[in-house]
C-alpha cells in the first residue's frame, strides 16, 4: 500500500500476469516510475500445494512441483525487487468486454482450490490491500489519453467499500 503519491515521486513496478493476460504500458506525467520486473505464471490450482494432487500419473505430479516451485521463486524475486507498486492482471474476475478494469475497493479477496482436492482439505482463501488513490488516478489518466478503461466498485462506493 503505497499511500498518496506526490508529483515527481518515483514509483517501481513489478507487473505480475497470469496466463493469458495482457499487461498494458503506462505513460503518465503525474508519478515518475520505473518498471523492475515482469512475470507471467501458468494456471495453477495442481501448484498451490502438489501433495494433494489426486493424481497417479508421476509425469503429471512432477510438473505440478515444478510449477509450485517456481511460482515460489517468482515470489521470491519480486520481494528481492522490493517495488512500491504490484500490478496484477488476470483473466479470473469480472469482465468487461469492452474495457479493462481496474478494482476501486480496499480490499480484494477471494479463494482457490487445488482443482481436485475439495476443501477441506485444500481450503486456500486470500486477501490483498489495494491502493484505492492510485487505482482510481491511473484509471482516470488512461481515460484522459482515451484508452479503454473502466473502474469496478463491489459492495459499495469508490474507496468505501472494504469488501
């Protein structure tokens, strides 16, 4: 959570993409910013934990321990780039077919499962702080340079809502 962002302030951003996202390029003028690092990671419910991978092909489980594995490097170098700033786009959500939204809340949340491991015991819920200022500045700047892009709010208001 970044906070306000002042004018000539530097900002660095790690883009994070899951499979078939498409990261944008920004451009603005209020926040001077400088992009750290980019990663694409694969759909990975097997990957959040292969030991309750229901599976008996050994090719299959194997694969799943290396993409756990090296999602957990990838986070493990994002930390090392220490950004200000997390840009994650990902084709799960809400959709807009027309514009690429941004999320207006405080608080992002959901959950994941292992694809064949049902909860329990594969329960995996999470939560993010979003930064509602930055979200709705960019959102408002793309919308000035005419690109298409939208806000969402859920379960209330702009910056209110904190589900």
């Amino acid at each position: 959570n970044m906070g306000e962002v002042s004018t000539g302030e530097r900002l660095r951003l790690v883009i994070t993409v899951t499979a078939l996202s498409v990261p944008c390029c920004l451009v603005t003028t209020s926040v001077e910013g400088k992009i750290v690092g980019a990663f694409v990671l694969p759909h990975g419910g097997i990957a959040l934990d292969p030991a309750h991978f229901n599976t008996t092909n050994q090719t299959a489980r194997q694969q799943a321990w290396e993409v756990h594995t090296a999602a957990q490097k990838v986070g493990r170098q994002i930390d090392s780039l220490r950004p200000d700033l997390l840009f994650l786009s990902t084709p799960h959500g809400v959709d807009d077919i027309n514009s690429f939204m941004l999320y207006l809340n405080t608080t992002g949340y959901g959950y994941a499962d292992t694809d064949n491991c049902a909860c329990p015991p594969c329960c995996y819920n999470v939560s993010v702080d979003l930064d509602f200022a930055v979200s709705k500045m960019l959102m408002e700047k793309l919308q000035r340079e005419g690109l298409a892009i939208s806000g969402l709010s859920a379960f209330g208001p702009p910056g209110g809502a904190d589900e």
